[in-house]
C-alpha cells in the first residue's frame, strides 16, 4: 500500500535576523556554508540550513553553546559531518517536496536518545526546543510522522552499514580499538501488551472464533476480521514451532505462552525480578573503554549471536581476545571464537573466590567428574571410577557421545548429592567437551583470572546507561526486524555519548599532566641550581 501523502503545513526556523528599523546595525558573520541546501546526489537538493546563522540576543548559536559550556552538540555535528551519507541520499527520488538532508534528520534522532527521548512526538518538540538540537540538524523543524517515515525508509542501513561506520569513526577519534573485546546481554520487554498472552488451547478457541466472524462479517468489517486471524495463525504457527523443539529436548511444552500482538518475542523472566513478559535479547561486544563495536538482537539466545557479534567487529579490526561471563560457556561460543583464532576467556562458573567452577545447590555439575585422556575414564568427587558404558553416533539434529557409569555409586555415602537413578550417575561426553575442558583448566591460572576480571568494567556499565541515561527500558516497536533497528539506533547513540564522556575525561587528564609536567619541570631546574645563602649586613638589611 503506498504510503499517504503528508498535508501539513511544513515549520521552517526564521534565521534571517531581521531586525528593527531603529536599531543598530548588525556586524555581518561570515558563513562558508552553503545556505539551505546540501550538495545534491543525482540532482536532487536537501533541506540543510547552516546553524551558524541561528542568533541569540546576536550572538551566534555555536558561541552561545561554547559559553555556557553545553559544546556536546558541536562534537556531535563535527562528527556526523566527516561521515558517508550517499547511501542514504540515494534513496530518495528526484521530484515532489524537497527532503531534510539525513545527516540533519539522523543527527536529531541521535541527539535525541542520547537524551533519554525516543518517541516520535518528543522528537518533533525536541527540534523545536532545544539548543543542542538546532545545532545538529541546522534548524530544521521535522513532524512525527517526517521523523518515522525517515527510520522506516533507512532502516536497512542503520540496522547495520551505518552502524559500522558511525562506530570506526568513534574509534578512530578515541583512539581506541578492538583487540580485547568482552559481551554481555540483556532482556528487554516488547510492546505488545502482556494481556494478549494466549496458549495453545486459547489460541485455537480464538482461531475458531475469529474464522466464523470472517465468513458472515459486512464488507465493512471483513477486511479488519482478515488482517486479525492472518494474526492469530501466524501466532500459532511460531507456537507450534516453540513447542517442537522444546519437546526435542525432553521439556514439556503444553504451558508455553505466545504474545499474540508480537509473536516474535519470547515469553521470558525480567531482569531482576520474577515478572515474565514478552521481550527480546539485545547482546553487545564492548571495547576496553566501553565502545559498542558489535551488537545483535534475538528473541530468546544469547549465545547464538557471538559469530555475528564477531564479525561485526571484525570488521572494525582485529580481536585478540575475547571475554565473556559464564552464561556463554558453550561449545558455539568455543567453536566461534576458535574458527577466527581469538582467545576465550570465558569461566564456567561464577568468578569469585578462588574456585570459580560451576556449582549447583541439587547434584555436583559434570564439571566436578576429573577426566583422564589416557585411561578413557572419568573420576567423580569421591574418587570413584566411571568407565564406558555405551555410546551414540548421533545424527544431524544430535551430536554423539560415550556415556561413562560405575557400579559404586549404591554404596557411596555421597549418592544424594550425586544421583536418584538406580542405575547410578552417569556422565555424557561429547566431542566439544575436549575443548570445554582446556577453557576450565585454563580459567584455573590466576595470571588468567587477572585478565578476565577486566570484563566487568568494559560491558557491564554498557546496558545500565542503556537503560537509566537512555531510558531503554521497552522497547517501542513491535517485530523482530524493528527491534534490531531501534537497538542499532540506541547503540549509535551511546557510542556517540561514549565518545563525549571520553573528551571530558582526556581534556580533564591532560589538563592535569601538564600542570603536573610543569610542577616536575621546575624541580627539576629548581634542584640543578646552586643555591647559597646571601650575607647581609645589618646596615643593608635595615637601609
């Protein structure tokens, strides 16, 4: 359906700077920029005023910014501006009402969620209002509606080409890198409203129900009848889906939900909290001073989205290493990081004290059972030996194994914390665990140890000013590929305010290295100097 023309009347800022009759005359300010239009791509023109000819009380826009020391928008606008935008431009058409240049129009949007504002509503008042804004987009005053048709039209290349641009020129501008890397993720609620959550028996009534409303509904209302059971199937068939493979697994499924409005997402427990809701998985690989250089979203793994992850930044240079926290010890994540030579640094448990091995309140982890390569064997907590008992070839779906068991385990005083089959535990190894094995052996060094402890400061303060500066905290769009791209957008975002916070800081260390420079440099004179007291006379000292 194409979409509807826009009919409102379209707000421009008055930049002439008209004054009185009776006044007095204004000093010029010379202006290298070209007035109101961007270089055209394929003959088309954008709206793209200069913002050096907004005023206030006569004064210039960026020197008012400078003097009351609000200059952020100025690195902003410095930044966007030494970036690519022919992708976009050559996404419009030559002919109707000229469009805004998309370096005014995304740098509002940025701007715009760096402060915490997303909504589309909020945007539009934000290019009205704020200083910062004006500074970034030249003046330009979008509508909601201008702002979501943009999103919508570049969504392909912020959800990811841009995204990668954006966040090389951060680098390259902190001067940092990507040769450790450490990831991290996060559950994010969806949209939809959490009373449209159905199972599967509630789900075929409303099926039922829905298609007999279909065949006698009025023309009028048929349509809208269509579009709702074309939603309510395709909801059952992502539930079907759901529910085979956790029956592969040996779960039960017969309680699995399904949020009808938004089927895409995942009925999962909340960060924090025991509420379960529809929501996403946004996971990201942050640099050693916190730059997002690789950010993914799925409904329901984290683990599933480390190749990607890495490749994304990959692209931005080379990963030596590779750090992540115990809820990605995984043959994936193994076999990933391992295909593209990067170091793992990944415990199986939780990193404290000393033991940093996986532990569990009900039975001892198959982490607790020592292997010996030599003799084929494995030795439990209590010394006990398990040997071969059988194996699996596996097949596409499932990988083989040798299962190992012993016959001590009737007597052992230890079996409660260890098993409740008759047949005693017994322990699967798969082809992975050989690589699973070094990884532990390796988290036991303390020189490893020392390095991994890093990761907690390179990611973690990642998602809480996600959440608490950007205030993502739910997401505003429904379906998977609009989450993906509002998560880039909020990535973008932060690596723009990253690159802020580090100017702040560099400014503040170098200030106060050179003022220490000085100091050492004057000790340094002050002590080659042969100082001997001066004799004075009474008469001098008192004439």
């Amino acid at each position: 359906m194409p979409p509807k023309k826009i009919k409102r009347r379209v707000v421009k800022l008055d930049t002439s700077n008209q004054r009185s009759l009776f006044e007095e005359a204004l000093t010029p300010v010379p202006s290298t920029a070209e007035k109101g239009t961007a270089a055209p791509v394929s003959g088309i023109e954008f709206i793209d005023p200069d913002p050096r000819d907004i005023l206030l009380n006569q004064v210039r826009l960026d020197a008012h910014l400078k003097q009351t020391g609000q200059s952020q928008a100025l690195r902003v606008r410095k930044l966007l501006e030494g970036l690519d935008w022919t992708e976009f431009e050559r996404e419009y058409k030559v002919g109707g009402r000229r469009p805004y240049a998309p370096r005014a129009m995304l740098g509002l949007i940025l701007y715009g969620i760096m402060q915490g504002i997303s909504s589309l509503r909020p945007l539009e008042a934000l290019a009205r209002t704020d200083l910062g804004g004006m500074w970034i987009s030249g003046g330009i005053l979008p509508d909601h509606s201008v702002i979501g048709r943009f999103i919508q039209r570049h969504a392909e290349l912020l959800s990811g080409e841009f995204f990668e641009q954006l966040t090389a020129r951060v680098l390259k501008v902190t001067r940092s890198g990507t040769q450790t890397v450490a990831g991290d993720g996060s559950v994010i609620e969806a949209a939809a409203s959490r009373f449209q959550l159905m199972k599967a028996e509630a789900l075929n009534q409303a099926i039922e129900k829905s298609e007999s409303s279909a065949s006698t509904a009025a023309d009028a209302e048929a349509e809208k009848q269509q579009r709702r059971l074309a939603e309510l199937q395709q909801a059952q068939t992502v539930l079907h889906e759901r529910q085979q493979k956790r029956q592969s697994k040996g779960k039960p499924a017969d309680k699995l939900q399904i949020n009808v409005q938004e089927p895409d997402a995942v009925i999962q427990p909340q960060k924090g909290s025991k509420h379960f809701a529809a929501a996403y998985k946004p996971s990201v690989l942050a640099n050693e001073i916190r730059v997002i250089v690789g950010q993914a979203v799925d409904p329901g793994s984290e683990t599933g989205m480390v190749e990607g992850m890495l490749q994304q930044a990959q692209r931005l240079g080379v990963i030596e290493t590779a750090l992540f926290d115990a809820g990605y010890f995984s043959e994936g994540v193994i076999e990933a990081t391992a295909a593209r030579k990067i170091e793992l640094l990944c415990p199986e448990g939780q990193s404290q004290g000393d033991d940093w091995c996986k532990h569990s309140e009900k039975y001892y982890p198959k982490s607790r059972f020592r292997y010996d390569l030599a003799q084929d064997v494995y030795y439990c907590p209590q010394g006990h030996i398990l040997k071969p008992v059988d194996c699996y070839q596996g097949n596409e779906r499932y990988p083989g194994y040798v299962r190992y068991g012993t016959d001590a385990c009737g007597k052992c005083a230890d079996r409660d914390a260890c098993t409740k089959s008759a047949k005693g535990r017994q322990i699967k190894r798969y082809a992975a665990d050989e690589a699973k094995d070094a990884l532990r052996e390796k988290m036991r060094q303390p020189e490893v140890q020392s390095r991994y402890l890093k990761r907690q400061g390179m990611v973690e303060p990642v998602f809480s000013h996600l959440r608490y500066r950007q205030g993502l905290n739910r997401f505003r769009r429904k379906g998977l590929k609009a989450v993906r791209l509002e998560f880039s957008l909020h990535a973008m975002a932060y690596n723009l305010s990253r690159m802020l916070a580090l100017d702040v800081f560099y400014a503040g260390y170098w200030r106060r290295m050179s003022v220490s420079a000085v100091n050492n440099a004057l000790v340094r004179v002050i002590s080659r100097l042969t100082l001997t007291p001066a004799l004075y006379s009474v008469a001098a000292a008192t004439a």
